[in-house]
C-alpha cells in the first residue's frame, strides 16, 4: 500500500479510537485496529501526538461533516426531520468533545496550537451545521415564528443540552422536537403570556 494510502487508513482506524479513548489513546490500539505493526505507524507519523494531531484535523474537517450530513437524511414531517436534526448534532458535539480532550491531551506535549486549531475547526463546523439546518428547513419558514438562523441556534442549543452529562434529563429527543416547534406553553392554557 502506498505510503499516503497507508497514511489515511491508520488515521480513519484512529478516529473511532480517539472518541473513545480520547487521551488514552495508545499506538498499539490504533496498529490493532487499522490492522498493521506498530512500528508502521512510526513510518508514516513521527509521533503519538503527531498521528492524534492529524486524526483531530481529518475528524472535524469539513469534508468529513459534508458526508455526514449527504448520509443523513431528514425525512418525514417537520418533527421527525426536526429531531433527527437535534440527534445529528448531538452525535455530532460527542464525538466533537472527546477529540477536544485529546487535543489539549497532545498540546500538552507538542505544540500549543493544536487545541486552537481545533476550537477554529468546530467554530467553522458549527456554521456550517447552522447554514445547513437554515437551508433545510427553509420550505417551512412560513410556518416556523422565528428567523432560521434563529431556529437553528435554538436546535444547537437544544442538542448541547441534551448531550451534556452534567444533568441527567428526563427529556428525549422527541420531547426536544416538540419544543422547538411548539414551546412548552399548552396552546388552551388560560395562562398568559404577558
């Protein structure tokens, strides 16, 4: 196998080790899993941190999320599509998370930039989640009671929360649909809303 090919195989076995492993992340886990000797790696990347740096660089690149999102489609009535949109991000930010541990994990030892790079990456894939859900839901911007790009931050939001660890919730995804696109209000509440 050419070298570059080589390359890219042992980083695409990487990825799914790095998310679960995140720091821990040792280069005979990545050798078993991309199936080669160890010491293979050490041709094709001139460190442990060098070969998470990359990994960390292909798993937030751009490309990688457009194919998440072509493999993703939102079918089904606006709830539906709503909430698998809330679900992709959330999958989405996870995996995100734990390549941001590994990230700081390495700048530890190498160079500094790496967790920046990383924080400029996501800020660059947020948008385009966001620019995304804004195209996505534009047939029914009619019936939507605030801007897409509004509605958008509202599912990003949603999808933080509910990925986030800190608080167990009762809420499931479905619930998070029907809040974004109903409130929580009842619409027969005699409550109001002044």
């Amino acid at each position: 196998m050419p070298p570059e090919q080589r390359r890219a195989a042992i980083v695409e076995a990487s990825i799914p080790l790095l998310e679960k492993h995140g720091e821990a992340l040792t280069t005979r886990m990545v050798a078993e899993a991309a199936g080669v000797a160890e010491g293979t790696i050490f041709r094709v990347f001139d460190s442990l941190d060098d070969l998470i740096s990359v990994t960390i660089s292909e798993a937030l690149s751009a490309d990688r999320l457009a194919k998440r999102l072509a493999d993703t489609p939102l079918t089904g009535g606006i709830e539906a599509q709503t909430r698998t949109a809330i679900e992709l991000i959330e999958q989405y930010l996870h995996s995100v998370h734990t390549m941001f541990i590994a990230a700081h994990g390495a700048a530890k030892h190498t160079a500094p930039h790496a967790a920046q790079c990383a924080r400029t990456e996501l800020e660059a894939r947020t948008a385009e989640l966001d620019a995304w859900m804004t195209d996505h839901f534009a047939p029914y911007r009619d019936i939507i009671t605030i801007p897409l790009d509004a509605f958008a931050t509202l599912l990003r939001t949603f999808a933080v929360g509910h990925a986030s660890r800190f608080v167990a919730s009762s809420l499931t995804l479905d619930d998070l649909a029907r809040l974004a696109l109903h409130g929580a209000l009842r619409k027969d509440s005699a409550c109001s809303t002044d």
